[in-house]
C-alpha cells in the first residue's frame, strides 16, 4: 500500500470511529506522520475542522460503549478534490471608486486552505498585501491606501479548497479609486402588460410587455449578470461588502396590479430577488389598477423588499416637518408595521429630490435612495442618488444590453 493510500485509510478509520464512538471520546491526536499537514492546514481556523472533531465529554459516561462494526475501507473511499469557485468579491470588477478602508475580499464556494502557498494571487501595480481568512471560505486583502485614478488588477490563478480541490476558473479583477464607481446596474419598471397598438406615448415610455420582461431576463441571464436584492447593492457601496460578479438588480415603481400577474410569477420561477415602491394611498385606493394590502403582504411573505415612495406619491423635494412626517415617516412606519421586514430604500416620485429630500430621509433611517437618472455606474458617496435604467414599450431588446455596462 502507498503511503498515501496508508494515510487515507487511515484518515477513513478516525473519522467512522469518531462518527461511532464520538460522544464517549476525545479524539486521539493524529499519528506522527501527519500532524505537521494538520497543523499548517488549522493554522488560523477553528480546530473543529480537524478530520476527528474533540468533543467535550459527557460528565457522567454510560457504563458501557456499544459501538457499530466499522465497515471495510475500500480504495473509493479517497476524499474527492471539489473544485473551487469564487461566489462573490470586493470589489467587482471594474469598479473604480472602491472604499479607501474596505479590504479586497474573495468568498469561495467552499472551506479553503489558508496556506499561504497555496494562494497563486497578484496584484498590479504591485501593492504591499497582508492577507487573512476571516472565515473558511473566504480571504480578505488589505491594502494601503490606492493611488487616485490609478487602475489596479488582481489575478487570483491558484487557490486550493480544504478538500484539494483546485481553482477552476482564474479570476481577474480591474479596480480603483476616485473613478466613476461601481458597474451595478439598478433595472426600473412601473407597468409589465401588453399595450393597445394605438396606446398613448405617455404609457408606452412606462410600460414594458410580459414577452419583453421574459426577454430583459434571459438576456441578463445569457450575459452572466447575477440579480441581487437592492440591499446588497447598498451594502456593497456602504460597507464593501462582497457581491456576485455582474450584479445587477429588479425596482418596480407604485404597485401596479398588472405587475402581480406579468412580472412576479417569473421572478418567482427564477428565485429573482426585486424591491417594489408602493405608495400606501394607492394600495388602500380600492382602485382595482393597484395591488391591495393583501397582495403587497403577500409579496413581503415572498421574499421580495419593499421601499418607500412617499404615502400619496407626493413631489418631495420641498416638503415641511410635518409633510415629511407623513409623506415619509407615516410610510415608512407603516410598511414595516405590515410585513415586519426594515424599509431602508426610497424611490423619488417623479424622480424630483433635494438636498433637504435626503437630509429627511436619513431623519426618518433610510440608506439610500433611487433616481430615475440612467446611469449604472453607482458611487458610495451617491447612496441617495442611484441611477436606474429602463427601456420602453417599443425599444428593442438591443436598447437594454447598450444601457448595460457589460461589453459581451
Ligand atoms: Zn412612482
């Protein structure tokens, strides 16, 4: 038998007699031969990942130990390399105004090996790099401060799961400070039905056909873009948090009833989180053009967020104390006493603000806000001017990819 073959054998009889008689037992130390491996491969983590978890044990043992016969070890039983991949980064790529004090982060779709060596990652121009594991799956980057408008690169080539499994895909990330911010487009909708051919200009501007919607979707999809809730994208600009590459994320404006029947069942058929801005004098209206209360309950019940767009779809760019206390106070209130879920993004009715729209909205707890100016580069200091983009009833598919910031 090779040594290898000796070792996962080996490996293979601690684990099932763990597995059998771990309650009872602290786990003995592994032979000689591999406790150098285990040692560099649990340097900065949790000792729980050891292949014979210790286990605290028992005060008061049971008197006698029934343990199941062990099964013969056959040559199958050789632990599987699952490849690795990266889930998520900070920053995306081609992000030029990332956080001065927010480390570069990879998470992995798995627990990784934080051997130094087995990291094949660079950066250019080169940049001083401490690298740590917050947690098994994902490694963090500090950096000293970036050099304004220089554009870095990171090359991540080589990366090696806890299992032996390798990098499957190497990874490459362009980035700066002080640019035009973050690729993240941010999709806008009002009405998703189809239109009388002779329908006016104004609702051909704010509506999109089911066929279309579908399309906008597969086209995203083809792309590679990853739909996020908004929230990530805030958490992403506030706090660097990682997101997927290409994100990109679904806003619906004044709770239309055609969207319950066109848009949400395919978000719900494709797990595609969106945030809906529902005034709540349009949903207690009776108006029969809107969603009722019941259905915007219904659509929190089903993961998707809500955001605020003022109480009566109001102008509120010049609102008074206590215009805004129940344009946005009362509704921001009274959607999270509803569904029990945080409304932290506003959408600006009529896409009209000010500098005191937001000043308010940070009063009553909001994080950030979306404009209807489309641009999808987002900045963090921008969190309450986000652009959103759409396209109308009769602009080809090809509208929407040119609005998108990815080339292929
Ligand atoms: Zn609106």
């Amino acid at each position: 038998m090779t040594l290898t073959g000796r070792v996962s054998t080996l490996l293979l009889f601690l684990l099932v007699g763990c597995l059998a008689l771990g309650p009872l037992l602290v786990a003995p130390l592994p032979p000689e031969e591999m406790r150098g491996e285990l040692a560099r491969a649990t340097a900065t983590t949790s000792p729980t990942l050891l292949p014979c978890p210790t286990r605290v044990p028992s005060p008061t043992p049971l008197p006698t130990a029934t343990a199941t016969p062990l099964p013969t070890p056959t040559p199958t039983a050789t632990p599987v390399a699952v490849p690795v991949h990266v889930l998520r980064t900070y920053p995306i790529d081609g992000d030029t105004d990332i956080l001065p004090a927010a480390p570069l982060r990879i998470v992995f779709d798995q627990p990784m090996d934080p051997d130094p060596a087995a990291l094949g990652l660079t950066i250019t121009p080169a940049l001083p790099a401490q690298v740590e594991w917050p947690a098994h799956d994902a490694v963090a980057i500090h950096t000293p401060e970036l050099r304004p408008g220089t554009e870095y690169r990171l090359t991540l080539v080589r990366a090696r799961g806890r299992s032996g499994g390798a990098l499957e895909q190497p990874l490459t990330l362009t980035f700066g400070q002080g640019g035009k911010g973050a690729p993240l487009p941010i999709l806008m909708y009002h009405h998703v039905r189809t239109l009388a051919p002779d329908a006016p200009a104004g609702p051909r501007e704010w509506t999109v056909s089911p066929e279309a919607f579908v399309a906008q979707l597969d086209l995203l999809h083809a792309l590679g873009a990853h739909v996020v809730p908004l929230s990530e994208v805030v958490d992403y600009l506030s706090r660097g948090e990682p997101l997927p590459a290409r994100p990109v994320a679904i806003t619906f404006d004044d709770g239309n009833r055609d969207v319950l029947a066109a848009a949400v069942p395919v978000l719900k058929a494709r797990h595609l989180p969106a945030t809906f801005f529902i005034p709540p004098q349009y949903a207690e209206s009776g108006n029969p053009e809107f969603v009722t209360w019941d259905d915007v309950k219904a659509l929190a019940a089903a993961g998707f967020a809500l955001g605020g767009h003022s109480y009566q779809h109001a102008y509120v760019q010049d609102l008074t104390p206590a215009q805004a206390e129940h344009q946005i106070g009362d509704e921001k209130r009274k959607l999270e006493a509803l569904t029990g879920a945080r409304v932290e993004c506003f959408a600006y009715p009529f896409g009209t603000y000010s500098r005191k729209t937001i000043e308010q909205l940070q009063h009553y707890g909001y994080r950030a806000a979306v404009t209807i100016s489309q641009h999808v580069h987002q900045n963090p200091g921008d969190l309450f001017r986000l652009g959103r983009i759409r396209v109308g009833y009769d602009d080809p598919l090809e509208r929407l990819r040119q609005k998108l910031p990815w080339k292929e």
